[in-house]
C-alpha cells in the first residue's frame, strides 16, 4: 500500500498537480510522525528480563537466538544482539565472532547449519553475556531446491511483478512448517540441542574459534555449568516451536544416555534452571494444529508445585513463555487462556505472558481506512526498541525500561 501510496503522488507531481501532491505526502508524514498509535498490551505475569541474569554473582549469562522460517545467513542477528548490548549497557563486544559449524553426531558427514557466538561486556569488564546465534535454515534449504524452477526466470517472467515478489516469498517461508513435520525435524531439533550443548560447554575462552565440531556426549555438558549460569532462548516464528521441543528432546537424550550417574547430574541441575523464552511472532497454536499431545498434560500442579506428587519429575524449575505478536503480522498467534495445560508438557512448568504489540507502522490512508505492512509485522520484532527493552528489563520491576513504562500497558493477570 505504502509503494502504491508513492506512485500516486508521483504520479500527481509529473502531472501538473506538484503543490496538490506535495501537500498530500507532507500531511501523510507528518500524522504519521506526530501520532504514534502504535498498541504495545502486556498480559500476564510480570517478568525480570536479562538484566537481573546480569546482576547474579554467580556464573554467566547466555541467550540463544532460534531462527524461524526463511532462508537465513550468520550474522542475521547481529543488529538484535547489538541493541540489546546497548540496553544493557554492554557496550563493548570481542573483536571476533566465534562461528562453529555444528554437524550430526551419529553422521558426521551431515552438516546441521552454524552457532557463532559474540561476546558482549560492560565498559569494566564486571559483566558479561554471550550470545548465541542458531541457524539452522542450511537443513531446509537443501529440500527447497524442489522451488527452485518455480522461482526461476523460466517462472517468474510470467508472473506480474508483485505477485511474483509474494510468490518468492511463499516459497521461500512456506514450506519450512511442512519440512519441520517431516524427516528434517530431528535433524532440526539435533541443530538446538547441539547448540544447548555449547552453551553449558564453559566460557568464553573453552569455545573453539571455527572449524566443524560435535558436542555430543553426556560428559561434554556440564551440571555445575547449568547451575550456576544464567540462560535465556530467544526464538522468531517456526523458532517457537523448536525450542519448546528442543527442550524435551534434551531431556530424552539425557535420559537415553548410558552414564547414569552423569545424566541423573545434568537432570538434576536442570530441575533446578528457570529458563525464559522470548517468542516473536509466535507461532506456537498454529504449529499445535495435527499434533500429538505430549505425554504429560494438564498436570502442572503435580509437576511444578513443591508439595506436588510429581515434582523430583519435573524438567525445570520454571519455563517462562512471553510471546510476542503483532496483530497485523499473518503469521503470528496470540496464546489463548489454558494452551500451556492443554497443549504443552506439565514437566516444563510453563508460564505465559502475552505481549500483544504493533512492530509495524501504521499508515492512514486518506481517511479511508489504515493499513500496514505484513510483512514488516512479521519481521520487525527484533529491532523494536520496545521489544528490546521488554527482553532487556521485563516489566513490573523496578529496573523496567522508561520507554516501556511510557509505552506499553500491563495487565497482571492472577488465578
């Protein structure tokens, strides 16, 4: 709309009508700039952010970013993990960026796509994060070159401009749900908890510098690691999913493993981990759809309650779910009242809280009616100063962001 929007005052201008349109473009820009109407709704628990993980005398702090549906090169979050440095006031980061390429334990010939991880710190070094950054896409990639005909000249020609852009984009972001439900989700879910696995490896200097490596074994994580480190995933559409099975695929693979005594440890320490996950444009309910219930449902109480019958069986201390979605964005999903029991394993300890935001601009159109893009709604969570000041500094506490006291209403939901 807004290209459409650009012609028609071109259009005006070349025509004769100069001042007409010029008046029209500059009354456009300036509502658009004086009137931020933009919602910004928090709905449910309050949170703590990364920034009170900071503030810990014990051990570090690590975020893992989960890439979601589309092609994706390293470095896609680099631009995410520098403002969230700036809000935390980690302005100074490693010169070089760790990038391990992460292959198939059981196949060592199957790469699984890359981790690169930077080093963020505050000016005297008293604070550190290490970020991780997930890309996976290189496993799908491979079953999309079936598209490849169809995005080629021999296609495309045919196609008008516009729709052939929107038909590039389909096939590039389409059929990486279907290809999750196939073959390639183990090889996914392997990429995650590869990825996992390096985090609980140690700091910054036990991390190889390149080249392809495994960290595969039992004895390769750490249960003092888990314990005293501080860990947040970060996850974008499809992203959702996958760390929500990642998780529980972790926790198989633990139990699967032959040393009894160290896994009994690494689970251990994990019961004992409060792990949140920031979705942007979650995508969790649609992902639900044709699923098989996990094994443990509807049995939080049991799980996750100190007196509860279940509770030396519990997989963490606490799971914090805060999804982000943007009304406008097509494929994000708000998550309904009584998901996380229905739908999800008791064992994680799953709480919720909906963060209901416009990441998008939104344009009135002449007074016919306002619109924004879907496509920015879908991929402009990452660089939202309110998004990041949300993942930095949470809500209702007392190192919440200024931005997001001023922009965004909260709504404490109890039972």
């Amino acid at each position: 709309m807004l290209k459409i929007l650009v012609v028609f005052i071109f259009s005006l201008i070349v025509s004769g009508c100069a001042s007409f349109g010029k008046g029209i473009a500059e009354a456009v820009l300036e509502k658009t700039e004086a009137e931020d109407v933009r919602i910004c709704e928090v709905r449910g628990e309050s949170f703590l952010g990364i920034a009170h993980a900071l503030d810990s005398s014990e051990g570090e702090t690590k975020v893992l970013m989960v890439h979601g549906v589309g092609d994706h090169m390293p470095g896609y979050a680099a631009e995410f993990a520098e403002k969230l440095g700036q809000e935390l006031d980690l302005t100074v980061q490693s010169r070089i960026k760790k990038n391990i390429t992460l292959i198939n334990p059981r196949n060592p010939e199957k790469k699984l796509g890359n981790l690169r991880i930077s080093r963020l710190l505050n000016k005297d070094r008293t604070k550190e994060l290490l970020f991780y950054e997930l890309t996976w896409s290189e496993i799908t990639k491979q079953e999309k070159a079936l598209l490849e005909f169809d995005n080629s000249g021999e296609a495309a020609f045919r196609r008008t401009e516009i729709n052939n852009l929107m038909k590039q984009f389909a096939n590039d972001t389409g059929p990486d749900p279907i290809i999750y439900l196939g073959k390639s989700r183990k090889d996914i879910l392997t990429a995650f908890t590869q990825s996992f696995c390096w985090m609980t490896h140690g700091d910054w200097r036990d991390l190889p510098d390149d080249g392809y490596h495994v960290c595969s074994s039992i004895n390769e994580i750490s249960p003092e690691q888990i314990r005293f480190d501080n860990y947040a995933l970060v996850s974008h559409s499809l992203g959702s999913r996958i760390v929500i099975d990642g998780m529980q695929f972790i926790s198989a693979m633990i139990a699967e493993s032959g040393d009894l005594k160290k896994s009994r440890q690494v689970i251990d320490a994990l019961k004992d981990q409060y792990i949140p996950i920031y979705m942007l444009s979650n995508q969790l309910p649609m992902l639900q759809l044709g699923r098989e219930l996990p094994e443990f449902i509807g049995k939080k109480k049991e799980f996750c309650s100190p007196e509860g019958e279940y509770y030396s069986q519990r997989l963490l201390a606490k799971t914090s779910i805060i999804a982000f979605s943007d009304p406008n964005d097509l494929l994000s999903y708000t998550i309904p009242d009584g998901f996380e029991d229905k739908y999800l394993d008791s064992r994680l300890c799953i709480d919720v809280t909906n963060i209901i935001i416009n990441v998008a601009d939104i344009v009135d159109i002449f007074g016919l009616g306002k619109v924004a893009n879907p496509l920015d709604a879908h991929i402009g969570y990452d660089t939202d100063d309110r998004v990041i000041g949300l993942i930095a500094k949470g809500i209702g506490n007392y190192k919440t962001s200024p931005l997001v006291k001023k922009r965004c209403k909260w709504t404490e939901l109890v039972d």
